[in-house]
C-alpha cells in the first residue's frame, strides 16, 4: 500500500483517515524489522505473506481487506502479534498486541498520539 494508491482509490472522506492508518502501519512495520523480527501478514482469511523481512513486501501485502494481522517471528519462531483494525479513526488503527512487544512498539504508540 502506498499513499499514491490511497489518494487515487480511497474515497476523498477517508483519504486523510487512511494515510493517517498507513503511516502507522509503516512506523509498525520498520520497528518490527529493525528489531529483527520477520512478519508475516494474515489479511483476516488467509496468509498472504510469510516470515518475510522486506519492508517492501510487508507494505504491498497490508491494508487489502478491513483487518490485518502481523504475526511476528524472532529466530524462526513466533513470538507475538498484532491486529489492525482499518476504517475507525486512523489513530487506533493497532487494537491489540502481544505484550512482549510493547517496548518495541513504544515509538509507534507515542507517534499515534502525538497526531491526536
């Protein structure tokens, strides 16, 4: 997904909702692999993309149904999760992870609210 897609596809009452969703899927994702996890993205009915460490591919998978989730490996073993929830207000767009993330995730979590 790409801001380019979403100004060209999205409905104009939703663009800003959707860029807001995209940035903090973005910030989630370069966390996540600076941290050395793999990703793997399950869209709400299948696995689209599996233990992958390409910010590119993880950004081409995500945001094609209403929910997302990250399933997230360390040393080849799935360690944690993350759900998002697309179409609400744009900041809450993470609605659940596993706890052991939460240091990696505090940078994403503060730059959400900072947009409140």
């Amino acid at each position: 997904m790409t801001p380019q897609y979403i100004k060209a596809h999205f409905a104009p009452s939703v663009v800003e909702r959707g860029l807001v969703e995209l940035k903090i899927v973005r910030k989630t994702a370069q966390a996540l692999l600076k941290a050395g996890y793999s990703i793997s993205v399950h869209d709400g009915e299948e696995v689209t993309l599996s233990k992958s460490q390409s910010f590119k591919e993880i950004m081409r998978a995500v945001m094609t149904t209403d929910e997302d989730c990250f399933f997230v490996y360390k040393n080849g073993s799935r360690d944690s999760f993350i759900y998002f929830v697309y179409g609400n207000d744009g900041l809450d767009v993470i609605s659940d992870y596993g706890v052991s993330l939460e240091s990696v995730l505090k940078p994403v979590l503060d730059y959400a609210e900072s947009l409140a």
